[in-house]
C-alpha cells in the first residue's frame, strides 16, 4: 500500500508526516542539487535543505540546537558536509523545527524529513546533532530502529539523551570541544557511560561550543566515518 500523502483525507495518523499535520508542501531548486521544501503545518512550518538525489537510498539527517538553525557548528559544517557527500551520492538533509527547543516536537520533525526521504527511496540513515540537537539526534535515531545506521553527537547535552543504551550497536561519536564554554565536556561523557561506554569519543583540543576550532579536523572526521557508518550497515544487510 502506499504512504497516505501528509494531510491527504482519511489519512491515519500513524506516520511521522501524517503525525505534524501537514496542509501542504512546496518546494524550489536553490543550486544544482541543493532543493529547499517547506511544509506547512497547523503547528508552524517546517523547512528542510535538501542535498543531493532525492532518492538516494542513504541519508542523513542534520539537527540544529535550541535556537534552531540549519548551518551546524564549526562555520557551516552542515552546509559543508551536505555538499560533499552529496558528490559521493549520498542524501544529506537539514532541519528547521517547528518548535525548536522542544524535544519531542522536534524529534518528530526529523522523522517527517526521515518519511520524507523514506517515501522517496531511503532505506539507511545517519542522525547528526549539534547541542541540544544532538538529544534530537538520538531520539530520532532510536525512533528509527532498524534503519539507523549511525548517530554523530557534536557539544551535546546529556539531558534527553538518557535512553542512550537503547542504540544498541548503532554506531556512536560524540565530539566535545575541551573549551565549551555552554556545555562542559563532561556532557559528552555522560551520555558514552550512558550508552554503555560504547561508541567513540573525542574531545577536540581547545573548541569551544560551537567547535570552530577544530572546523578542519571535524570535517575531515565526518567524511570518512558518516560513509564507513552507512557501508557498515550495507554489509550487514541492515535497514
């Protein structure tokens, strides 16, 4: 059967875009594989970056902080990353909340984005999450199950993240800046010991919170371990 279109009548309301009531979406091509879709909702509009084919079959998923935003910490990290990996084939796209600052609302809009893409294509995916974001990354990677194929943490809090064990053997990084100077360290720690010690962390030598720091090295970090992530899964036969 396939999926009720968001607000299409009859509809149940059991899919995350059925779930944000959805009463219509556009969309526009801004650069060469780069698409910006807005979603209207009766809870406020959804807007979403698109890189890359919108039927790529791996896709990954930005996550903004408490304020929202769609570039990502270490001077436009999320724009960077989505265009690079994007080349190489894969679907990269970036949230703007609803509601951002609530955890539940936005955790919901990234598994819109994720039936977005899903409708489209997509079988893997990797959540990214910048702060408080990085709590919507891991929400909404536990949401996805089977098809989370990995979860990168970049100066997350802790709160929100305590179900963390619950990942599994999906891939985790976290990355904390040694300087944060809103979110100690000993955030990212918590959430590795509540995730079982598992997973990978680092903490960025002299970054602060928004890892400017540490922009090349970052990067550099994403490109090889987002796509080793999602070949990972591939093998596996995962999602």
């Amino acid at each position: 059967m396939e999926p009720s279109e968001p607000g299409a009548p009859g509809a149940e309301r059991s899919t995350p875009l059925d779930r944000i009531r959805g009463l219509a979406l556009q969309h526009v091509e801004i650069a060469p594989g780069l698409e910006h879709l807005e979603l209207y909702t009766l809870e406020g509009l959804l807007g979403l970056l698109w890189h890359g084919e919108r039927g790529a079959s791996e896709v990954v998923l930005a996550c903004g902080g408490a304020m929202g935003g769609l570039l990502g910490p270490a001077n436009g990290l999320y724009h960077d990353l989505g265009t690079a990996l994007a080349a190489r084939g894969f679907g990269f796209v970036r949230v703007s909340y609803r509601r951002p600052n609530d955890l539940a609302a936005c955790t919901l809009d990234v598994g819109a984005a994720a039936d977005l893409a899903f409708r489209a294509g997509a079988r893997r995916f990797v959540t990214v999450g910048h702060s408080f974001g990085g709590a919507v990354a891991l929400n909404a990677a536990l949401a996805l199950g089977a098809a989370a194929s990995g979860v990168v943490l970049l100066a997350t809090q802790s709160a929100g993240c305590e179900r963390a064990a619950r990942l599994g053997d999906v891939p985790l990084l976290l990355v904390h800046g040694e300087r944060d100077e809103l979110l100690p360290p000993q955030a990212s720690e918590v959430v590795h010991a509540l995730a079982g010690g598992r997973g990978e962390l680092e903490i960025a030598p002299g970054a602060g919170h928004l890892l400017l720091e540490a922009s090349d090295s970052l990067r550099a970090r994403l490109l090889a371990w987002i796509p080793a992530a999602f070949e990972r899964a591939r093998s596996r036969g995962e999602g």
